[in-house]
C-alpha cells in the first residue's frame, strides 16, 4: 500500500525495515479514535476555509464509511503491508471518495495527530477502568455486608498481631482501590489537552483553528507548547503508573485470598467455578486466577518500568522510539479490566469457614496489647504495662499453658492491679467492642464504614 511520504526517495523501503518499523498490528487499537480526530480536523478544515465546506462534509461521511468498513474487518492481511492506522485510514478514504481524501491531512503531522488519538483512546479507557474498578470495590463491600461480625486475626510481618473484623480487612482494599481511582482521574485531568494543531513540532504556517478541534473533541483545552505536546508521553506514563499501583493493591488482595485458602489458615472457601485441579494430584483445588492476577502484575509494573525507560533519553521532540508506548498501554489497560472482572465474580461466590475463623481469634496472644490497655488504664505507664505483660508472655510459654488458662493467682503475680474481669480481655468480640478509635475495626465503625461506601458507590 502507498505510504503516507516516499517521493524523495529512489528505494523502497527494504522488507526487513518494514517488518521491523510497521505498528498496523498494534495501532489498530487506535482505529475509532483516529477516525473521530481526523473528523474533527477536516471539518476544522471547512471551518478555517483551507478546503469547502462541501470537502469537509465529504471527508467527514468518508470517515464515518470508513470506520463502518474498517470496524469489522480481519485487518491481518494489511498489516505486513500497511505502515500505520493512519495510512490505513488515508488508502481507504481515497478509495472511497477519491483525491479530495487527500486533503485530509492538511495541516498535521502523524505526530500531533498520534498524540490527539492516543489521548482520546485513553480517556474513554480510563473511564470505563474505573467502572471496573467500582465493580470491585462493590463486590468487596457486598462481601463485607454479608460477613460482618467474623472475626481474624490481623497480621503484622505475617505473625499474629490482634483481632479484627474480617469485613474491616477488605473493606482496607476498598480505600486502596478508591484511590487508584483518584490516580486515573488526576491523569485524565492533566492529559486533558488536545496536541492537534501542533504540526511535526513547531505548529503551522496555516490559519488552523485548534479552539475547534479541542472542543469538537471533548479537550477543555488546547496544548500550550507545540514542541512539548508532540514529544511527551507522560500521560501515558502516568496512566500506566496508575495501573501498576492497581495491580500492586490487586496483588495483595490475591495473595491475602491465597493465604487464607491454604489447609493452614483455611479462613476461605473458593468458588469451584474459580478454582482449577491437578493433573495429577486429585484431591488439589488450586487459586489459578488469585495466582494469576498476582502474577500478571508483574506485566502491568513492567510495562510501565518500559516506558520510563523507553523514554528516558530522547531528545525533543517526536522520536520513533516513542511508537513504543502503545503495546504495552493497551496491554496493561486490557489486563486491569479483565482482572478486576474476574476478581469481582470470584469475590461474590467466596465462602467463609467461621469455625476455623473463631479458632484462630481464640488465640489469647491476639489480645496481649489489649492487656497493656488494661493497665494502662489502671495509670499504669506504658513502658512499664509493656513489659509486665511481656513478662506474662513469656511465662505462658514457659508453663505451656495460653494467657487466658493462667490461674488468677498466676495474673497477680506479675501485677496487683489485675483484677477478676481480665478474663474478659481474651474474647474476640468483646475486643472489638473495646476499640474506640474512628476508622478502627469497631463493629459500628465498620458498619459505618460498609454503609457510606455503599452509598457512594451507588452514586459514582
Ligand atoms: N506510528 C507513530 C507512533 O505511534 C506515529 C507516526 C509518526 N511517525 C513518524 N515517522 N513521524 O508514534
């Protein structure tokens, strides 16, 4: 097919070049969006009077033909022939409208046009990201609704710390998740300028109207520096960050999920539909997905540490180079909505084994600190609570017996001021009860917190 330039060349471009250099098999991503840009700036074009109004409408309802025919089409033949989306998009437009199609491209260079594309690509993903990720968060608070009142212990460096709602635990990643949201809106917000207009790198010699372009597109506003709008991609970078913190969060969601599902915590029950066997080993349920979705975070950070990388060294401003930003984009976009819909219908069909959960939260260690409050409480300072109690510790394990089938006797001999109601100290639910921190595990707490995340999910 013709490429976009070659008459001031007397070779063809060599067969190797062309494997190596053409991007059709990944920009074609791009097809919808380039459409709706070209739109934009042919009619740009009518408007500023650089072709008729009558071209304009004719390029435009070429666009849209085009589209229509493109969207459906196995495109695997083009791409070994087809340099770019662009120059696929320019070849069928002249085949359909003939030479006014080439007056399309009046007045841009591929890199702003790249640039406007890529933009108006991942503003569409990045909303339809954060759907996914509400999807998520609802079905995480779903599951908090339904198992508010187990209790487990929470974990520090992974050893037994103190007793929480299980429901508190997952309602954690729910903030976590809130904020990745935050982090792709913050993006959207600043890559919300349209680069169209810009030319290669310097801007026009023509009578272009950006103002139109950018409104006609959706952008608040037009790019404030030619050179700086063709040869950044921080917006991608800024996206793909994003994505990494979403899959660094996903990941120890997965890996918390993997814990509790081993025969040694055995918190958790999988769905079978979820969960995948063995072929050799009969009685194994494994968490494939929970592994995978902790495994493909790997992509999704290395995409990112890809791009850094990529873009490190470059000199203003377009450079090939930075056709490399795409794959990887797509790729983490597409990985994060397809985790975040797995994980959502996993997490609704968990179960939770109480039973198993109540025997880890009778470990009276868990409420060791529980038993400095206590002294404290009694002036005791805390220094001092600190190390009675791990005093008391330590002798619990000496005599092989738990804290709370030490005798009364055995209490007061570390200190006077225990009194009967320590006993107290030791059930679970009673300890949560005592927690009187706001954003603390407290059952009311985080019925409070299941409450207003429910509502504010509803309303986003
Ligand atoms: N395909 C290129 C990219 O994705 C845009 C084309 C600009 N190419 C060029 N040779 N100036 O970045």
């Amino acid at each position: 097919m013709k490429k976009l330039w070659g008459s001031r060349f007397q070779e063809e471009l060599a067969q190797d070049a062309k494997e190596y250099s053409y991007s059709l098999e990944v920009d074609r991503e791009l097809l919808r969006a380039d459409v709706q840009v070209s739109k934009a700036h042919a009619l740009m074009l009518g408007r500023a009077r650089l072709i008729s109004k009558s071209e304009a409408q004719k390029l435009a309802r070429g666009l849209d033909a085009v589209l229509k025919e493109l969207q459906g089409k196995d495109l695997s033949e083009s791409v070994s022939e087809v340099e770019d989306i662009h120059t696929l998009i320019q070849a069928a437009l002249e085949k359909k409208i003939g030479k006014t199609a080439r007056k399309l491209h009046t007045g841009r260079s591929r890199n702003d046009l790249i640039a406007t594309s890529t933009r108006v690509w991942l503003r569409e993903k990045s909303i339809l990201l954060a759907g996914w990720i509400n999807v998520f968060q609802s079905a995480l608070v779903s599951a908090a609704e339904k198992f508010h009142g187990i209790a487990i212990p929470g974990y520090t460096h992974l050893q037994r710390a103190q007793t929480v709602l299980l429901s508190h635990h997952l309602l954690a990643y729910v903030e976590m998740l809130e904020r990745d949201k935050g982090r792709l809106s913050d993006a959207l917000k600043r890559m919300d300028e349209c680069p169209l207009g810009s030319g290669a790198l310097a801007g026009s010699t023509l009578p272009l109207d950006r103002e139109f372009v950018a409104r006609r597109l959706g952008f608040s506003r037009v790019s404030g520096n030619s050179l700086d709008a063709v040869s950044d991609r921080d917006f991608v970078l800024e996206i793909l960050a994003a994505i990494a913190v979403l899959f660094v969060h996903v990941s120890r969601f997965s890996e918390d999920l993997i814990l509790w599902n081993t025969a040694e915590f055995g918190f958790l029950v999988l769905p079978d539909s979820y969960s995948t066997g063995s072929s050799l080993m009969p009685q194994k349920k494994n968490p494939d997905m929970l592994e995978l979705a902790r495994g493909r975070s790997g992509q999704a950070i290395g995409n990112l540490v890809s791009l850094l990388v990529t873009m490190k060294g470059l000199p203003l401003a377009y450079n090939r180079d930075m056709q490399e930003d795409k794959k990887g984009l797509f790729e983490s976009v597409k990985l994060a909505v397809k985790t975040l819909e797995v994980l959502s219908n996993l997490v609704r069909r968990i179960e939770i084994r109480e039973t198993k959960c109540f025997l880890a939260v009778s470990d009276s260690l868990l409420y060791a600190t529980d038993l400095v409050d206590y002294l404290i409480l009694k002036g005791v300072a805390f220094r001092d609570a600190h190390e009675t109690v791990g005093k008391l510790v330590q002798h619990s394990f000496a005599v092989e017996r738990s804290l709370k089938d030490l005798s009364f006797k055995e209490f007061l001999r570390f200190s006077p001021l225990f009194k009967k109601d320590i006993y107290e100290i030791f059930n679970p639910g009673k300890s949560l009860l005592r927690k009187q921190t706001r954003a603390s595990t407290h059952p009311a707490q985080v019925k409070a917190g299941i409450r207003s995340w429910k509502k504010k999910l509803a309303a986003s």
